[in-house]
C-alpha cells in the first residue's frame, strides 16, 4: 500500500503572513535535516574564491558522514549519484518554446485614447522608424496606463521607473479573435505539461524607448501553469526580452547560453512556466508591444484522479528512467522540486509531476511534499584553509504559518529543544515531529540544481521567495513563491 500524506493544505494565509513566517522561521522551528547540496556548492564557491580545491574544505571531496552536533546521518553517495542523473532528465525537458502563428488575428482596443480594431498581420521583420506600424504602436503607447510591479518582499505594487518603465492596456479593454485563443491552447499542449489547459488574455505590454522590466517572475495564482507572449509589434530592431532558463542569476552583461532572447514582431510568440526568470532590456530607440495571455490548468473533478500528480505521457517525460532512477534512492531521502510553487499548491507541473508519481510506487516507503525555508550559513576563518558551511532546512506547512503567526501577535518561548512545539498539536505533521528529533538523525536533501530549485529571500541565504511580480496580491495565499521539496521516509516497523 503506497499512502500518501499531505500536509495541511486547506488552511488559507494571506501572503503578508507567509513572509512573516519566513523571516523568523529560523529562530523558531526545528529543522528536519540539511541542504547537501547547497553545503557542497557553497564550500566549492568560497574555496573557488580563495583559489582553493573542494579537498580543502570540512568534509572533503566526499559528503560528511556527521552534522556539525556530531549526529550520525545516512549515507549519501549513492542518492547524489542518482540526482545528478535525475538532473540531466531536468535538463531536457523544455522550459520554454516560442515561434511564430500561422494565421492573422484580430484585436480591438477600446480604451479611450488608443482605440483601434485591426488585424494583426504576421510580419517576421521589425517595423521601420517613421512607419504608419510604427505610428500605431506609439498610439497605443501614449494611451495606455503606466504599469506597476509587485514588490513581493513588502506585498506592494510599486511605480518605480527604474524597475519597471512601461505602459499596459487591461483585458478589459482590448479583445482578440477566438482563434488566437484556440491557437495558443493548441501551441501550448504541444510543448508543455499539462496539456489540458484554458487560456485568458492578460494584459497588452508596451514599452517606449527607455523602456525596461528588472528581472521578475511572474507572480502566481491557484491554478496558473504558464505564460504565453504574442507580439503585435516592434521597431527596435533588437532581442529586448531575455529568459533565463535554468541560473535565476544567469542574466549576465556578456551573452550566455542560459540566455535566450526574442523581439516582438507580429506573430512571433514565446510561452514559458510562469516562474522562469525573464526581463525586457532597456530599449535604445523605438517601440515594442506583446499581448500577455496566462495559461491555466483546467479544473478536475475529484474522480479524475491524484489531485497532485499530472496525468503525463511517460513517452514525452521519461517516465522509465525516472522510475529506474527512484528506485535506487535510499531513504529517508529529500529533494527540492524543480518548478516554484506557492502554498497549497494541488498539481505539480512537468518533470516534477512525474518524479512525484515515481516516488508514489516505492515500497516501504510514504511520501510527503511540503514547502521548505533553507538557512545557508559559512564560516572561514582567514588564516585557515577550513570551510564551515551548514544549510539547515525547515518545514514550512500552513500548520507552521499558524503557529508563527501566532506567535508573532501574542510572543511564544521554544522549551523542548528535540520536539517542534509549533506542530505538535497537529496530527497529519506528526512525522515532522519525528524527523526532526536528534534522535531520529536528519533527513538529507539534495537538489538538481541550487540556483534552479530556490528562490533567494535575502542576500543572507535565507530562503525563499521572489522579489519582483509583474503584480502584488498581500491577501492572497498563492501570490508568494516558496521552494517545495519531495521527502521519502520508510516506513515505521
């Protein structure tokens, strides 16, 4: 019997009191086990810095075999083995696709100013400086309404130029041909899990010379899988919007190849997860102009399946060799999710999906998927070539945003150090209170890909949410990024 054991997820928090949570998680909350992956890339980092060799550091070329409290752990070199395989899998799955429509659409605008009602005629070339396209763009442009981001971090929607300089026109005001909607719910199953999808315009996005968009994610929402871009114009003759595909750090002033980049000629569209990194350059001279359309996963009836695993085609993610890789995992083992997803999430998206469902058919084993807050922390002394790297991880499920929240209004004093006391009223998190006891040892996490799995709360490590959103939602639970992780554990005898 494979169980699967959810943690809370119908207690609902505004976004406000997630951030809350994060920041004194730390101080306050028992952590299940370490980050062996972030501890390794850190020491490699600080010992690159230094001109140093892995070799040099606390553990050596080989993972620890103990904690920094001396509490034996299990072994790892078989699971880093295995991660590092599941991340060339991750590697090949795309995250992105773009192209061009086959067909003309039609959009009218009917916000005063800048109405308009024309085709859009593909066109796979910028328009001149000085052309009737070109008028039509910079009418739409003085038209529209300044646009705002959201700060995630203070759960604000700013103005702020030098962030974000640039116009947009609502859906509200502005309609398309049905068949561009058909079009995109077509190119999107295509390329993407999940294939079942429905599609809403957004948003116009333009922007003027001058214009640009600070590297963001999009911010999140119940149900959103994906973004999809069209443009209706461009007279830059330049790339102005950059993805980066895997590194959140990988937008560089010299070009890279987890860069891609693409201009806004009519047609020519991009769609990728909404939590792949993107940003608009600073346009030199002329204008740009895309439609924005979220892409939504479409609602399921209870009946029609695990409300976390997508149904997938083994075929297109791999399903065998992801299988045939979990199989060889050790337990109790953890592993950060690829894909940024916000609390309460009820789907997993992608490669996430499948490696979730693998895990799911493990004998002797329960799965467990919760959000986690990871504390990175190194030490080094100047005059010694050791390196002290630790990256506790911590559970943050609505059980804990509960407490925290609680505790932040009416003050709270930890007393037993090997029981979490915030969760132990809680019995679907009473697994939590085991693993978390000395006693139990740690769980060991691990990750494909650092950069890739977490979302950077602050310049200390601290973990784990974005700072920029194309919007901010302060009383809405699912406007906030978090890491989630994946947690095996035998089962007790």
């Amino acid at each position: 019997m494979h169980r699967l054991e959810v943690p809370s997820i119908d207690r609902k928090h505004t976004a406000l009191q997630i951030k809350a949570a994060i920041e004194s998680i730390a101080d306050k909350v028992q952590p299940i086990g370490r980050c062996i992956t972030k501890e390794r890339a850190g020491r490699q980092d600080i010992n690159d810095d230094r001109g140093g060799s892995d070799e040099e550091s606390d553990s050596g070329s080989t993972p620890p075999t103990e904690n920094s409290s001396g509490i034996k752990a299990p072994p790892y070199t078989v699971n880093e083995a295995v991660v590092c395989d599941l991340a060339k899998l991750y590697k090949e799955v795309p995250v992105y696709a773009s192209g061009e429509l086959r067909e003309t659409f039609r959009l009218s605008v009917t916000r005063a100013g800048c109405k308009y009602d024309a085709d859009v005629r593909l066109k796979d070339s910028y328009f001149k400086p000085g052309s009737k396209e070109e008028d039509v763009l910079r009418m739409l442009f003085d038209g529209a309404a300044i646009s705002g981001f959201g700060d995630v971090r203070s759960q604000e929607t700013k103005v702020d130029a030098g962030v974000r300089n640039a116009r947009e026109i609502p859906a509200s005001e502005f309609t398309v041909s049905p068949s561009l909607i058909d079009a995109i719910s077509e190119i999107w199953s295509k390329h993407f899990e999940p294939r079942d999808v429905t599609v809403a315009p957004y948003k116009m996005h333009l922007y003027g010379q001058g214009g640009l968009f600070k590297a963001l994610r999009d911010t999140p929402e119940t149900g959103l899988v994906g973004t999809f871009l069209v443009g209706i114009g461009d007279s830059t003759n330049d790339l102005n919007l950059e993805l980066a595909l895997r590194d959140p750090e990988a937008f560089h002033s010299h070009w890279t190849a987890s860069q891609v980049a693409f201009s806004a000629n009519p047609g020519q569209w991009v769609a990728f997860y909404p939590d792949v990194p993107h940003r608009v350059l600073k346009l030199k001279s002329g204008y740009r102009a895309v439609i924005a359309f979220k892409v939504f996963r479409r609602a399921v009836s209870p009946e029609e399946g695990n409300a976390l695993v997508t149904a997938v085609e083994s075929e297109s993610l791999q399903m065998e060799r992801v299988i045939g890789l979990t199989n060889k995992l050790n337990a109790p083992f953890g592993l950060l999710l690829e894909r940024k997803y916000y609390m309460g999430i009820e789907k997993l998206t992608g490669l996430d999906a499948v490696v979730y469902k693998a895990l799911l058919a493990r004998d002797g084993c329960t799965v467990h998927l919760l959000p986690v807050v990871i504390r990175w922390s190194a030490e080094c002394e100047r005059e010694s070539t050791t390196i002290h790297c630790t990256a506790p991880v911590f559970p943050l499920t609505a059980a804990h945003v509960d407490a925290l929240t609680r505790e932040i209004a009416y003050g709270f004093h930890k007393t037993d150090p090997t029981v979490d006391p915030l969760v132990s009223d809680d019995e679907s998190l009473a697994w939590l209170k085991r693993v978390s006891r000395p006693k139990n040892g740690v769980v060991p996490f691990f990750a494909t890909d650092v950069a890739d799995t977490t979302v950077t709360w602050s310049h200390t490590e601290e973990s784990e949410v974005e700072f920029v959103g194309n919007e901010s939602r302060p009383w809405s639970q699912d406007s906030v990024y978090l890491s989630y992780a994946v947690v095996l554990l035998p089962n007790e005898k």
